[in-house]
C-alpha cells in the first residue's frame, strides 16, 4: 500500500495544476455579429491558411471567391457569430445558416420545416482554446431557442476539429466518399436557455465594447505622445523610453 501523505501530496499538486491550466486558458466570448462586420469576417478567412481553408469550405478558395462568399452571406436569415482577441480581430467565426429541409441532404431527420447547417474556421493562433467547441454550443442554443430541432455539419472527413467537435457533441455521424454528414437532435427551449442566450450576447458585446475603447484609447494615445508615428510615417523607431 502507498504512503497515505503521499498520495495527498499526489492529490493536491494535480488539484493544482488542474486549476492553474484554468487560470492560463482564457474566457472565449462568443458575439453575434452584423453586417457591419463584413470586414472583419474578411479579414479573418482571408489570413487562414490553404489548409484550413479547404477544410472550412471543402474546396480550395480564391481569394475573389473568399470575398463573393463574406459578401453574400445574408444577416437576415442567417446568423453568424464570432470570437474577438484584444485587438479585434477574430479568432473563429461560426456560420449557421438556415435552409428548408428539403434542400439538406439530412431532409428525413426531422419534422420542422428549416434545417441549420454550421460551419466553422479557427485561426491557427486561437488552436486549443475551445473556440470552436463554444462557437459550436453557442450555435446549438440559439437553435434551441429558434426552434430548430436539427443542426447539421457536412465536412471533409479528414477535418479532424470538426470531427472532434460533433463526436463531443453526441452528433450522429455518416461517412461517405471522404466527406462526413454529421447532424445532432436539438431540445426543446425553456425559459432558461433563452436567458442564458441573452446573458451570453450581452457578456461578450460588453467585452468587445472594452476591448474596442481600449483600442481606441492606444490609439489615441499615439497620436497625442507621437510614440509610433514616426515608425509608421518613415521606418524610424520610437526613442527609447
């Protein structure tokens, strides 16, 4: 039998380090977004890399098609959320779009007349933060409460994050031809899940007005102390401090 003092030791120095990866990982906040920020959503797929790009639209993408593609997506029908870092750039962006059953490839599981299919992309520095786990339990919630009972995913096979996220989910996953349908069945809304939707937007359009006000605020203070002017008008570094 082990030492008693030192399975504590054990028990207490995992407790720890359990919470201290807590500390280190940080909240994702998941906004929903507007048309206003078609320029952020462009810039975002834009800077993926060919890989990961093919793995969000299941083909390779122009940029001239990446473009068409943030340009006509419709805000009114659909609703696309976002995940902001502290200079406003996003991180991952999640698509739910909303379609007539008819028109899936999924159209026999369920009964309701409108089907949402989501997809989503992670930059490559936002990778093992959760952001596409909570990009995806964002988009779940708000068809609960949109009275959607089925959301699909169609991707490659091979997109591993995707994969991972709908076996997490519990989603039921088909495979075929080296792309996988995968759709979860979705609860009824109650009271509860509809407040925690509008905590939720609320939190991170809180966070996102911070992070923009202390943007703002660098902003303006460079203009006003000169620091990082002159790097930007002539190469010139700032003087040192």
């Amino acid at each position: 039998m082990s030492n008693p003092l030192a399975r504590l030791l054990k028990r207490l120095r995992g407790s720890k380090t359990e919470q201290d990866e807590r500390q280190e990982k940080p909240h994702v906040f998941v906004k929903e977004l507007s048309p206003r920020s078609r320029r952020h959503l462009l810039r975002h797929f834009l800077a993926l890399e060919e890989k990961d790009r093919l793995l969000r639209f299941g083909s390779k993408l122009s940029d001239d098609m990446v473009t068409r593609y943030v340009e006509g997506i419709n805000f009114e029908r659909d609703t696309v959320f976002g995940v902001y870092d502290r200079r406003l750039r996003l991180l991952g962006v999640g698509h739910l779009a909303f379609a007539p059953k008819e028109a899936t490839r999924i159209s026999g599981a369920t009964i309701k007349p409108v089907v949402a299919e989501f997809g989503v992309s992670v930059s490559a520095a936002a990778r093992g933060l959760g952001v596409g786990t909570r990009l995806f339990m964002r988009a779940a919630m708000h068809c609960r409460n949109a009275d959607v009972d089925t959301l699909y995913m169609h991707c490659l096979s091979s997109n591993k994050v995707m994969m991972h996220i709908a076996k997490k989910a519990g989603m039921e996953i088909h495979r075929d031809y080296g792309e996988a349908d995968a759709y979860l069945k979705i609860k009824p809304a109650n009271s509860a899940t509809v407040f925690q939707e509008a905590l939720e937007e609320q939190v991170a359009m809180l966070d996102y007005i911070v992070k923009a006000n202390f943007k703002a605020l660098l902003k303006w203070g460079a203009r006003v102390t000169g620091i990082g002017a002159r790097k930007k008008d002539d190469g010139t570094p700032p003087p040192a401090a």
